[in-house]
C-alpha cells in the first residue's frame, strides 16, 4: 500500500472516531480539527458513508450509524 493511501486511511480512522467521540458535528468542525480542507472532509466522509459508518439526517450534520466496527 502506498505511502499516502496509508495517510489517507488513517485520516478517515481519525475523522470517524471524531465523529463518534463529539458527533454531530459540521464538515466545518472537522476540516477545523484537523487542518484540512473542506472539499478533503467531503471525499474522507463520502468513504464512511458509502461504507455506511456516517449519516448526515440533517444537512452539514454529521453522526456515526449503528453500525458494528471493528477499529485496529
């Protein structure tokens, strides 16, 4: 795997986990928190929800689902 998809992961790691410790929370407070962009957030929340580990039942607002994880 390479270098930046290593980071990448670990990124979207992080952000779930930031969500479920503080959620809801706006893409905002996420880009903020982790001194990225806002179009960043965007992509890294796209993987979570697709995978179905992040809702947004209201818009900018962002929560964990139900969802079972296993986070090594």
């Amino acid at each position: 795997m390479s270098q930046s998809t290593t980071r990448m992961l670990t990124r979207i790691k992080a952000v779930y986990l930031f969500i479920r410790e503080s959620g809801p929370v706006t893409t905002s407070e996420i880009a903020e928190e982790f001194d990225i962009t806002d179009r960043t957030v965007q992509r890294d929340l796209n993987i979570l929800a697709y995978n179905g580990l992040v809702k947004s039942p209201s818009r900018g607002q962002w929560s964990i689902t139900k969802k079972k994880v296993k986070i090594s």
